[in-house]
C-alpha cells in the first residue's frame, strides 16, 4: 500500500548531510516570508490536502522560477526540490551565493542529462522519500513556454510507484505574471497556490517498469493539474515547444535579414 501520514526515521547520515542545508532553508523561509507575505499576498486552496506528516510527492505546473519560492512558503513542512545542477556549478562569489540561496529554498542537484543521470535522480528523489519529506516535482520538466500545460514526464509516476506515496498534484496561479520567464525582478501582484486532492496509485504496485503505466499514472496528475489550474493543455513536451519556439524566432529574424538588401536596392 501508499504510504501516508507515516514518519519515518531520518537515517544518521541523512541527517548529518542535510542537517546545514535544513537549518539554512528555515532561516531563509523565516527571512522571505513575511516579505513575501507582504508584498505578494499569497493564498492557498485546501492545504489541508497536503499530510502533516510522512512522505508525498508535490506535482505542480511550472509557470515561473518563482514557483520553487511560493510553494515553500505557504506549506508549513519543508519541501525540497530536484533542481538541475547548473545553479549548483557556478564560478566565483556569484556562483557561491547562487548555490547557498538555492539550497536555503529546498532544492537538491541534480544532473538532467538523462541516460545513468535519470537513474540517479530517481534515487535522489527515493532517498528524499524514504526521510519522510516532501518532494517538490514539476512533471513538464521545464518552465512553460506559454502559460499553457504541457504533456508530463513518466518520472513522475515511477517515483511515485517505487516510493509506494501519494503524488498531491498543486496548480500554481499568477507567478508567470508576477515574474515572467527571464525577468530577474518580479513585479507586484497576487500569487495563488490551489491544492487537489492525493492521488492513490496503489493500484499500479509493483507495476513500475510498465511503460503505459507510467503513461496512464502522468495522464492522470496532468488531468488533475490541467483541472486545478485552469490552463489549457498540450499533448505535447514543453522541451519541444521551447525548440519550435526558437526556431520560428530564428528563421523570422534570418528571413528580416535576407530581405534586408531587397528592400534597399528597391529603395
């Protein structure tokens, strides 16, 4: 069965691992939030949703970077996020303070790469489980290109069936017009965080390595999420869309400069 509203014991080398990344994500929680609270007045629906205690996953839409800020902070437990490892790697003072603020907010590296990158992410996430936490995951894999909901990824589903816990699926509303996508400061309004109902896919145990499982499992949350949040949806990758999105950008800006001469000797 799924395990839910259990506390499990964190293993004393977790705890000696984690145990400056947690302090410091209270510090930084008890130093944004009353700013944030403030300024951006966020609201929750139903977050009694999310178990006081024991292990979930947390599958939200990802609209902006400030998702990974909101989210934690209206949720009383901490929540830890897989962030690739690029904001982990930096260089200099920046790449210091880059890796401290995005360890004080709950996200943990790792390497997006695929291949034996995907295997260890999903023991990343198992061991983030096992300690009894929450874990922050966003299916589409990416920011959405265009407000719009993009198709999930199955590690969704895997991590859910092989950690045996209910995935909670949360619609975040407004960040991506709080803060659009390459905006370094985010503007002044009202951020929203709605909360379904756990998913129960107990049914599936032991079904993990079944491909239309997994499928059927990130159809659901995706379901679930596109309901809650009101967005339309795509039936597919929101990595492809970003693709076709800078291609159409790069062809429009070379079919300007081809033009250019034409439109001069015409002149």
């Amino acid at each position: 069965m799924i395990a839910r509203g259990r506390r499990r014991g964190i293993p004393s080398k977790g705890r000696r691992r984690f145990g400056g990344a947690a302090v410091f994500y209270w510090v930084v929680k008890a130093i944004l939030t009353p700013i944030l609270r403030t300024l951006f007045r966020p609201w929750i629906d139903h977050p009694e949703y999310i178990p006081s205690d024991g292990p979930a996953i947390l599958a939200s839409n990802h609209l902006s970077f400030s998702d990974s800020i909101f989210l934690p902070l209206v949720v009383p437990r901490r929540v830890t996020f897989l962030a690739k490892a690029d904001y982990f790697t930096g260089k200099g003072l920046k790449g210091r303070l880059n890796k401290m603020f995005f360890a004080g907010v709950g996200q943990v590296p790792i390497d997006r790469s695929g291949g034996a990158a995907s295997e260890a992410a999903l023991n990343t996430a198992k061991r983030i489980l096992a300690e009894g936490s929450l874990l922050g995951l966003y299916p589409e894999g990416t920011r959405s290109p265009d407000g719009r909901l993009y198709r999930g990824k199955t590690g969704v589903a895997r991590m859910a069936l092989e950690a045996r816990v209910p995935v909670i699926p949360v619609a975040m509303i407004n960040t991506d017009v709080v803060q659009p996508t390459g905006k370094v400061i985010p503007r002044l309004g009202r951020v929203g965080i709605k909360v379904g109902q756990p998913l129960d896919f107990s049914r599936y145990e032991g079904m993990e390595n079944d491909r239309f499982v997994l499928r059927s499992i990130t159809d659901e949350i995706m379901y679930e999420l596109m309901l809650l949040s009101g967005q339309e949806y795509v039936d597919t990758y929101a990595t492809k869309a970003k693709a076709d999105i800078e291609d159409a950008r790069l062809a429009a800006r070379e079919a300007l400069v081809s033009d250019a001469p034409t439109a001069r000797r015409a002149s």
